[in-house]
C-alpha cells in the first residue's frame, strides 16, 4: 500500500478534528481555555472578596513566571494580570456569553 502524501494526512486530520470539535459543542463541553478563565476569574475575584492583595501579588508573580518561560514580555505579561484584576474587580461577568451555547 502506497503511503499518503502529506496532503491527504493533512485533510484527514482535519476532518477528524472538525468531528471533534462538532461533537464537543454538542456535548456543548468546555475547553481548557474555558476552564482556564474560570479558574482565574474564581482564584483573583476570591482573593478580592477576601482583600488578599498578597495572594493576588502571588498568583501574579507564578502565572507571569509561567509565560516568561514561554517567552513572553515580562512587563507585559504583569500588565495583561493587572488589567485582568482590575477588570474582574469591576465586572462580576467579564466573560461574553457563549450564543452557541444558549438555548
């Protein structure tokens, strides 16, 4: 049997990751970008409730760490976590509503 080009490997994989995909929004499952977000949200708007400033500091100091070693901006990764604590500070629903998800 002769082997695929790259092509043919190529579309099949995304025939296979568009069922997967259709089936988790009918599954209507979240992604670990979701679960991500929540959990960020729930750890800083927890630690605000609780006037935790230093735990916050903490949480900005490993999650900065995290994406330096990715290679991210150092600066500019502790102001993206800023500008994410002042936002949940001031919004208790920052996120946008799923409509694929509603009804």
């Amino acid at each position: 049997m002769a082997r695929q080009s790259v092509e043919e490997r190529n579309a099949r994989q995304r025939v296979r990751q568009q069922r997967l995909r259709d089936k988790h929004l009918a599954e209507r499952r979240p992604g670990r970008d979701d679960v991500a977000r929540a959990l960020l949200f729930w750890a800083i708007t927890g630690y605000l409730r609780e006037d935790r400033p230093d735990r916050i500091d903490q949480l900005a100091d490993a999650v900065t760490a995290l994406l330096v070693d990715q290679g991210f901006n150092e600066r500019a990764a502790y102001e993206v976590f800023d500008d994410l604590v002042d936002r949940y500070a001031r919004d208790d629903r920052p996120f946008l509503r799923k409509a694929h998800l509603q009804g």
